[in-house]
C-alpha cells in the first residue's frame, strides 16, 4: 500500500491556506488540478484517511469557518445567512445539515451557547 502522507499534507495545506471551500462551485476534480492528485486518488485519500467523503470534507471546513467568524463577532453586523453563503454554502437547508452534521447542535443553539459563554 502507498503512503499518502505528502498527500494528505497537501491538501490539508491547500485547504487551509487557499481556503478552495469558500467558492460554493468547489468540486473535486478542481482540487485534484491544483494539488497535481488523480480526482479518483484524492476521492480515495479523504475517503481512507479522513473517513469521509468529498463534500463532507469540504462542509467540515466551512462549518469551522463558520464558528471561527462566529466567536470573531461577525453576527453583531450581519446574518447567519450571510455569513453561511460567504463560507461556500449554496443553501440554507445543506447549510444547516452540515452544521449539525460538525457541532452536534444547529446554528441558533450554538450562537447561544456561545453567547452564554461571553
């Protein structure tokens, strides 16, 4: 079996420093252009390596985009709306499935436990 570790370095660091997830037409065979990986390879790496599949890869990193702008006081000027389209989400439904899907709890109980914890 090959080892993936320069991989899976690669996109972790794609990710976070390009941050590909804010586009919502993000898909994967844009990410496998422009880390250099086969899209079957990389489908394969996040399936195997985080127990994951694509789009639920790519939501985890907007939900924590999301809590980040959260606990950055970003709703004291706009809406959970807002903020979910600006992190790459292209509805409020898979918005809010995903959410729950990362914190165990939806939008609203989350903003409130945040804010109980201020």
């Amino acid at each position: 079996p090959k080892d993936y570790d320069a991989e899976i370095y690669a996109l972790k660091k794609h990710f976070e420093e390009v941050r590909p997830y804010l586009s919502n037409a993000l898909n994967i065979n844009e990410v496998a252009v422009d880390l250099d990986i086969p899209a079957r390879e990389l489908s394969f790496i996040i399936n195997q390596h985080f127990n994951q599949r694509f789009t639920d890869f790519v939501n985890m990193y907007r939900i924590k985009y999301v809590n980040q702008k959260i606990k950055a006081g970003y709703l004291n000027k706009f809406t959970i709306e807002s903020l979910s389209k600006e992190a790459g989400f292209s509805s409020k439904s898979t918005f809010n499935v995903a959410f729950k899907k990362v914190n165990q709890c939806t939008p609203s109980e989350y903003i409130a436990l945040y804010a109980a914890q201020q």
